[in-house]
C-alpha cells in the first residue's frame, strides 16, 4: 500500500511497451526478471486506479513470483474467485494488514501457517476503502510487518516513510514465512525501476518533488 502520486509525462518516443517485462522499452527490466518459486501463494487485491500506473510494482510482482493472482475492484465481498478460494478447506489464508488487532510478523506466533497471503495494493485511502468495503476480509486472521526505517519507494508519496510499496511488503512477508526463498531478483527489479525513474525526471524535479517534500 502507498500514498498518493505526481503525474509522470512520458514522451511519445517511448511509448512502446516491451513485450516481456511490460514495462515501456526505455524502462525496459528484463535483465533483472527472474522466477520466484514462493509456496506461499501471494493474492494481490488491486485497485482499478493502481492498473494502469507505470510505476505500479505489482506488474513487478506478476512478472517475479511463480505463485501470484491479482484481483482488480473494490468491494470483492461477492467476488466468486475469492470466496472460492477463502471456503476451500485445504487453504489457510492470511490478510497482510495493519489493523490494530494484527499478529506482528515475526516475533510472535502466528494463529495460522498460511498457505495464501491476501496483500491489498492502492494508495493508503483506497487500500483503506477496499478493506472496509470488503466484509469477506473481516474474519481472516491478519498480520502486519514490524516498521522498517524507510521505504525504497522514493518515487511514490507515502503517509510515512516506512510506508512500504506492495512489492515490498511481499518480499518482508515472504523473508520471515519463507526463508529459504531467495527474492532478491525482485528486489533487484524494483530497485531499477526506481533508478530509471529518477534518472528520467532529473534530480532537479526529484530533489523539488519528494526530497525537499520529506523534509516539511
């Protein structure tokens, strides 16, 4: 989940998409993209808004994780594939969110070995809205991730600065439920989207737009 962002112009010469990655060819991130083997299958409730973005790190995660499902809406109360997937006996699913009554990930026990883990992915008051709309959500043991000291997602507003972007929030989650799980290659991904998008801008308008804004 993250905060609002600025609008990001991209010119008309690099509007071609890559094939691969779906990322735009002069951002292309196929050299970092490597499978992911998770067993903990990753279910990312995506709002319609986070779709289309250029910098949504879900189309990271698509593109990483072996076992991944995004869901796009707002209300996934009666969502069939969902409630499917929550009344199958043989699953035991987690919401990854920060409620006040959330198991603290990592140094507590958890009420469940999760086999799914529900990750909500929109700016902080969408991600919001779709929990409060979403009933179904309501019962599921849930867990949140110990506060972190900064975010990497340098190129997003966020409430915070330990707001993490959906992509890391996964990778945290996954660390402690998977240890042996090597994610690096997202990391790695991730970490040059970011790159690019600042050397695009210009420091100029990065320094204008998100440094000096940290700092008011």
């Amino acid at each position: 989940m993250h905060q609002s962002n600025i609008e990001f112009n991209f010119t008309s010469e690099s509007r071609s998409f890559c094939n691969e990655c779906d990322f735009l060819k002069s951002r292309c991130l196929c050299d970092t993209l490597k499978s992911i083997s998770n067993k903990i299958h990753l279910i990312v409730l995506q709002h319609p808004t986070e779709t289309k973005h250029p910098l949504n790190t879900v189309r990271i995660m698509k593109k990483s994780f072996d076992e991944i499902t995004v869901m796009n809406g707002e209300d996934f109360t009666s969502d069939l594939r969902l409630n499917t997937l929550l009344c199958d006996p043989n699953n035991s699913v987690a919401l990854l969110y920060p409620k006040d009554d959330s198991t603290l990930l990592g140094e507590t026990s958890l009420p469940i070995t999760p086999t799914h883990l529900i990750l909500i992915d929109g700016t902080w008051r969408k991600a919001k809205k779709i929990y409060m709309l979403s009933r179904n959500l309501h019962t599921l043991p849930s867990i949140r991730l110990a506060p972190v000291e900064t975010s990497e997602y340098k190129i997003r507003k966020a409430p915070s600065s330990d707001s993490l972007s959906t992509l890391e929030a996964a990778v945290s989650a996954l660390e402690i439920l998977e240890p042996n799980l090597n994610t690096e290659a997202a990391t790695n991904s991730f970490k040059k989207m970011i790159d690019t998008q600042i050397e695009k801008m210009g420091r100029v308008v990065y320094q204008a737009n998100y440094l000096d804004k940290k700092k008011e």
